[in-house]
C-alpha cells in the first residue's frame, strides 16, 4: 500500500525539503520512486514540480497532506538502488538526505516550466566498437599487468605504475571490455584539465557518441541533457571530477579512478564531504562492478589494502623504455656559505642555460602561490596577519596588495602600516611564485617565462592556453605550484627545478610527509618522458629529510615502510579512521568550552561502552588554523580502530549532541588534513 509519498520539493529560499502528500487512488498503481510530479504547495497558485522519493503508510498526528496533482514524467529519473547509495552518503558522512540530493541532482531538476513527458528512445545495443579495438597495443609490462587483474578479478585493484609507465593504455584496455559485455564505465579524473584531456584521448579511440563529461564547470541544462540520456543508457563512458559518483549511469560494468592519491577527490566544503572514492567502492558493491584505482604515488590507505587484499599491480618500467630522470638534491645552506643568496642554486642555473639553449624545455615547481609567505614589522617584529583568520596575509606583487588565502580577503598595500607601532618598514620574508617569476625574469632576461598557478585561473581559460603555448614550445621556463606537478605530458621538458623543497614538508598535519613526497614525485616524472633524459635539482635547506631521499630515489616502497611505521606508532590511518569534529564560534570562550563538555561526554560513553581503548579521542585543542573569517575553531580529533562498528557508535553520539545557536559544529569524517 502506498498511502502517502514523501516528495522532494524546492522551494526558492529554503532550498530543497521533503514533504509527505496523499496517493490519489488514481495513481497507485503507477507512482514510483524518482518520478517527477506536481503539487499543490501552501497557498501559492501555481503546482511545484517535486520528486517521489519513499512511501508510508502511517504520518505524525496533526498533519493533513495534500494531494499528488499529477504525474509529469512517467519515467522515473533516479531509482531506489540510487536513492540507496546517497542515503549510504547521508549517514556515513554524517548529514542529511537532502544536503546529498542537493549535491547530487541536477538544479534543473526542479525548473518551473515543466515539459509533458516523453517516451526516452531506449538504445540497449552493445556499443560497436568496429576495428578500433585493434589499435591497443600493450607493451610487454603492461600486458603483464592487464592480464594479471584480469586473472585475479579483485573488487578493487589498485595499479602503481611509476611516472610515464603508461596506465591510460591499461585502463582503456579494460574499458573495452567492459563495453563489449555490454556494461557502462565510469572514469574519473581529479580535476577538470585532466578530465578533458582524457576525454580527447578516449574520443579518438572509442568515438564520440557514447561518451559524455561530468564536472562542476559543466552547465546544469547539459547536466539535465546527459542525465536522461545516462538514464536511457545511451552513455557507455562517463568521464568526469568527483561529482560525478553521483551521475545515474546504468549496467555499471567499471569505474576507474586515476591519480587515485589526489585530495581533489574529497569535498571538504560545503557538506557532504565525501570522498568520491569511498562512495565508488560503494557504488560497485551495490551494482556489482569492478573498481580500478591508478597512481605514481597511491594514498599510504590504499596502497595498504591493497597489499593486505592481494590486488596491488606494478608498473616498473616507463612506456617506450624511456628512462627515469636523474634526481640531485642542492643544499641552499651550501650555496648561501658560498656567497650565493639568489632563489636559484648554480647548478640550476647552469643547467637551464644548457637546456634551454638546446630548445629544451623547463619547469620550476615552488609550492606557494604569491610573491613571498609573510611580511614582518622590522622595528617590533609584528607579522601582518588577516584580521579575521588567524594566519599571515601574504603579499601579491601584481595587485601591491595583501591577500588572506583563507577567507580572499585583500588590503591595498602602498599605505599599509605595522598594526602594533604604526611604523612602515615592512618586509618581505620567503618565497612564492610570483617572487620566482619576477627573479627568473631578472636571472634570465632573454628567456620566455610565464607563471601557472591558481591565481592565472581567475581568468577564463588562461591557464589552458599558458598550458597551450607550453606544449607548443612557446615557453622556456614554466613557473608553478602543484597544479603543474600534475598530468602535464610534454616531451621536450628535460629539467625540472624544485626551488623550495621543504615547503611540501612542514605542514603541521599527519599527511604531509605522504603529500610532500607525492608532490615531489609527481613533479620529477614531468622531465624526461621523450628521447632525452631527464634532469630534476631539489632545493632544499634539510638535505637530510628522509622523506626528500624517498622522493630522489623515486622509491615509493621505501617511503611507504618509512610511513606506515610512524602512522602505526601514532595510530594515525590506515591503522584507524578518522573522524573530526570542529565547532566554532565567534566567541573563544564558547568555542572551547562547547569543546570541553563534548571531549567529556564523549570519552565517558566510550569508557561506559568499553570502547576507550579502541577508540581513542585527542583534544579538544585549537584547530592548527583557529580562526577563520572572524570564527575561533576548536577541534576533536577522534581515532576509530574498530572500523564499520565504531563508526556506528561515534555517529550516535553525534546526532546525541545538541548546541546553542551560536555555536557550529562540523564533522569531517575521513578528513584530508587536520588543519
Ligand atoms: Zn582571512
Ligand atoms: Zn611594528
């Protein structure tokens, strides 16, 4: 029986709710989950267009439903499977359905102007390939790989294949046949730029029609578009960002998850923050699909299971036998003793003059967009810091302005004056890109130099072309933080330079080490990958860094033994699981004592549960970072080594967990970093 349907509904300025209306007798026959229907809503003139997403029987005392009005799509646009798999999100991430259906559906979903329903042309035929198949051809290693996860078949595979080794041949590979059993795959990709060069490579090999993107830059019209026609099965391969777990992609058969280490893959804000790998281990238990994830550098977590579960995969030796870049670490400390106090080492200098007189090309990675990372007070020492965040505002050259990375907040630099003893001998200290920019400029006047990093995104397209003109050879000496660090396949690339090494180190957070190699790693597999081998100098001012000796031995295994071991000595994951709580106030006062009641309670339900020892809670203390857009922060860091069970149980006492108004409290589970 289907008394009462509970309909998703928005509602201009408080976003999308659920509301419980009464089954006409008419349509119980044919209402189903997912279906678009129109209601009657409060005491407007006009239906709203809602979506059927569960049935009761039974309401609260009190309520008196409305009547559904009509039925406007026959053909329901999410199924219950679907629904399943962001309830899963709703309660692993700890918020609610709506929050996830928000992220999830398209906004033009709930569009006014609602077109009559239409029979989808249903195209069920196994997608023809033709002769393309043939053009796959794997090089010995990579067909040892492929044929080993074919043979084992494991749920999730994981492939570490060094920089350059060619995974994209194995994924697409796989991809074929899954499509000729006639399934559907999912690829994705950690960021946009990556996601459509994948996409041009795969057009060129499976042809056009059967592909679609889904990315936070694509149009909500065209995600409505490939929605109905992923729902009528006309997608075979869905490429896309993160969000796009969330596309209802039918017959799922495989999905890929490439750079699998990249934090890109987590939402951190707003809510849900899901981690779209999680969610697709999810999503192919559910449809009984294959997930294969791919990196140079796997998440320490995955390359773990992986071990434990039999499924890790290697990938030695780089495509085409090209070899692996020669790696020299430069102490700074050296350089300054020998009357060297320029950003560039000798060595580095020297080898851009031979490499780019060659017609070689070059790349300096420093990992902080900006001109420097503080500015100090010479006479009383006061650092300028954002006044609502507590953390330096650092200074931008084009712009003679500070700005506070955190909250974009920015302050005219010409008149700018010590806030302590209004003197105006401000400086500089440290190094961003900019900083680099301009110095290379200075170092190398006749060279082409340009800078790629975050702030060349705020124009359109700019950093596709810097991208362009770089494989085009239009450039000498490319400029940039991480964002070069990833994807980039040029062949003419033959030195890499690190200007500051140690800047990917000293985070005050447990996963720096895994991201400072990773970055490192990611950076150095950029030179060499043509005919000429490759030259990488790291810069550093800590030669002895252990972690910076993994990175020049590209030697993952090491890192990863080195790693685990402190991560294990600190119960830090894969020996636990996270889950983080941060409340925040503009009061400290409240802030913190909101914390302390909490960390109480907490550790008191733990210990009545007999769970203190296998859930181990730190704090409350102030967040690394504790204040943000004028909100002091506080933060619980709980450490769940008893899995799905413990999960449960922190999840329960969450939801126990009631505040004033003037209080926030977010959770974070699985967090990236604990900033
Ligand atoms: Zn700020
Ligand atoms: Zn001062």
């Amino acid at each position: 029986m289907k008394k009462y349907a509970s309909v998703l509904v928005d509602i201009n300025k408080l976003g999308t709710k659920t509301f419980s209306y009464l089954v006409p007798e008419k349509m119980k026959e044919n209402l189903k989950i997912g279906q678009a229907v129109s209601i009657p809503f409060g005491r407007r003139k006009e239906n709203l267009k809602a979506y059927i997403v569960g049935f009761t029987n039974y309401l609260e005392e009190g309520i008196k439903p409305k009547e559904i009005d009509e039925i406007l799509e026959l053909e329901p646009l999410f199924s219950l499977e679907y629904l399943n798999l962001l309830e899963w999100v709703a309660n692993y991430y700890c918020c609610d359905l709506q929050t996830v259906l928000n992220t999830a559906l398209p906004q033009k979903f709930f569009e006014k102007n609602v077109k009559k329903y239409r029979a989808p042309r249903i195209k069920n035929e196994v997608f023809n390939t033709g002769k393309k198949e043939e053009n796959i051809i794997l090089s010995p290693a990579q067909e040892e790989v492929y044929n080993q996860i074919k043979r084992i078949g494991a749920k999730t595979s994981l492939i570490h294949g060094i920089t350059g080794s060619g995974k994209t041949e194995i994924y697409f590979k796989l991809i074929q046949d899954t499509i000729n059993e006639g399934k559907n795959v999912i690829f994705l990709a950690p960021e946009i730029a990556l996601v459509s060069q994948l996409t041009m490579r795969s057009i060129e090999r499976f042809g056009k029609e059967s592909i679609a993107i889904w990315h936070s830059s694509i149009t909500e019209a065209q995600k409505y578009e490939t929605w109905k026609k992923l729902k009528n099965n006309e997608i075979k391969i869905l490429f896309g960002a993160r969000s796009a777990v969330f596309a209802p992609i039918q017959n799922l058969g495989l999905i890929i998850i490439d750079e699998e280490h990249d934090s890109g893959y987590k939402q951190t804000m707003p809510n849900p923050r899901y981690n779209a790998k999680d969610v697709a281990k999810k999503l192919c238990e559910l449809y009984d699909a294959k997930l294969v994830l791919g990196s140079a550098t796997p998440s320490i977590e995955s390359y773990y299971e992986a071990i434990n579960t039999n499924s890790l995969f290697k990938l030695k030796e780089r495509y085409n036998k090209a070899s692996l870049a020669d790696i020299s670490i430069i102490d700074m400390k050296t350089e300054r003793a020998e009357k060297n106090y320029s950003l560039f080492s000798k060595t580095l200098i020297q080898k851009t003059k031979e490499e780019v007189e060659k017609g070689r090309q070059v790349i300096y990675l420093i990992n902080r967009r900006g001109y420097s990372s503080y500015t100090q007070c010479m006479e009383c020492g006061e650092v300028i810091e954002c006044k609502k965040c507590a953390i330096p505002m650092i200074y931008h050259s084009q712009t003679n302005s500070y700005k506070c990375h955190w909250c974009s907040c920015e302050i005219e630099a010409s008149n700018l004056r010590c806030p302590k003893c209004n003197s105006s001998a401000l400086e500089h200290f440290g190094t961003g890109s900019q900083k680099v920019e301009i110095k290379a400029k200075e170092m190398f006047p006749s060279y082409r130099i340009e800078r790629l990093d975050s702030d060349s995104l705020s124009k359109k397209n700019e950093h596709i072309e810097i991208l362009k003109r770089f494989q085009n050879k239009e450039i000498d000496i490319l400029i940039g933080t991480q964002m070069i660090a990833k994807g980039l396949d040029n062949k003419n690339v033959t030195l890499v330079g690190v200007i500051n090494a140690d800047l990917s180190f000293n985070l005050p957070d447990y996963r720096s080490s895994e991201r400072g190699f990773s970055i490192l790693t990611q950076v150095a597999g950029r030179a060499g990958r043509g005919e000429n081998k490759g030259k990488v100098i790291f810069q550093t001012y800590s030669p002895q860094n252990l972690f910076l000796q993994n990175a020049q031995n590209q030697d993952y295994e090491t890192f990863f033994e080195n790693e685990t071991k402190t991560r294990e000595m600190f119960d830090y994951p894969p020996y636990s699981k996270i889950i983080r709580l941060i409340l925040s106030s503009k009061s400290e006062f409240k802030a913190q004592k909101a914390s302390s009641e909490i960390e109480l309670y907490l550790s008191e339900y733990l210990k009545k549960l007999s769970l203190d020892e296998t859930i181990l809670v730190l704090g409350p203390s102030p967040c690394v970072i504790n204040k943000i857009r004028d909100e002091f922060r506080y933060n619980i860091i709980i450490k769940n080594k008893i899995s799905t069970m413990g999960h449960r149980t922190i999840l329960r006492f969450i939801k126990s967990i009631k505040l004033p108004k003037d209080i926030k409290l977010a959770v974070d589970i699985d967090p990236n970093d604990i900033l």
